[in-house]
C-alpha cells in the first residue's frame, strides 16, 4: 500500500499544528512546528538540505574551501550542478545544503548548524567532563570532532 500524500495525519480537535504525534521507540510523542514541516516536506518529496536559503547570497559562501574539498576549482555553475544553489528569479541563492558546506558561519542561517562534542564522565555518564563546539563549514567539522573523539576513545580510569 502506498503512503498518504496528505501527511502528516493529526487530531482534528488538535488541528495540524498540535495534533501531530509521532513514534519515538516505545513512547509516542507531539511532534513540535519543526517537525511537522520536515514531514509535510518528506511527503512532498522535498528534502531540507534541497530548500533556497533566501537570506543568503553567492557571496556569503567560502568557494576557496569548496575547491580545496573537492580537488578542484568551484564555480557558481558547480554550485548549482551540486544543489548547494538554485536560481531563484534572476537572483542564485544557496541552498541549505550550500550553507552547510561552505559558509564560514552557517549558524548565521541555520543557528543549530554547529558541532557540539562532549565527554561524559561519572556512574552514569551524565557529568560533562570536557566539552567543545565546532563552528564552520561541516565537511571541516568533521575532522576535528573525529579528532576529540580519538583524544578521548580510549580514556579510563579506576579507582579503589
């Protein structure tokens, strides 16, 4: 069977904005504003990263980092090429997929588009130990939380 076009479902009495639940494990939960609209777009067949990011310009990614990813010079039309832009009118705008990967300071679009690695300590591994935040393009990111994680992979301690 087919999945419904119309998601997500919710309580009429609630209405579309307080009466979608999810499944979440073994608990169904409300699903706040966010995601509601992930799943109305998952519905539609549009991903968020595909989404124009208005606000921004060509101008506000780092294409020099681009190209150093990638091996090779980045261009406007291998933005578009990639999706990382769209033309939106006679204006090219980023996608949020382009403000990831290549704006210096995506939380100036997107604010939860930072890193945030921390190390837990305690009987319960709820004392927060050591803690950073990696802020930038993500494909950069990635390489110095692989970094803290191998600082502190393969960290123990006894005491008696």
């Amino acid at each position: 069977m087919p999945l419904s076009t119309r998601r997500p479902h919710h309580i009429t009495s609630q209405g579309a904005e307080a009466g979608v639940y999810v499944r979440l494990g073994s608990t169904t939960r409300q699903a706040d504003l966010a995601l509601v609209a992930e799943l109305e777009r998952n519905a539609r067949g549009i991903a968020f990263a595909d989404l124009p990011e208005p606000r921004a310009t060509v101008e506000d990614l780092d294409l020099q980092v681009l190209s150093e990813l990638r091996g090779r010079t980045t261009s406007v039309d291998d933005l578009l090429a990639l999706g990382l832009a769209v033309k939106q009118g006679e204006q090219i705008v980023p996608t949020s997929a382009g403000i990831l990967a290549a704006c210096p300071d995506p939380t100036r679009f997107l604010p939860s588009a930072w890193v945030q690695c921390g190390r837990l300590r305690g009987p319960h591994g709820a004392d927060i130990f050591e803690q950073t935040g990696i802020h930038g393009p993500t494909p950069l990111a990635i390489d110095l939380a692989v970094e803290f994680l191998l600082k502190h992979a393969y960290k123990t301690a006894a005491f008696g």
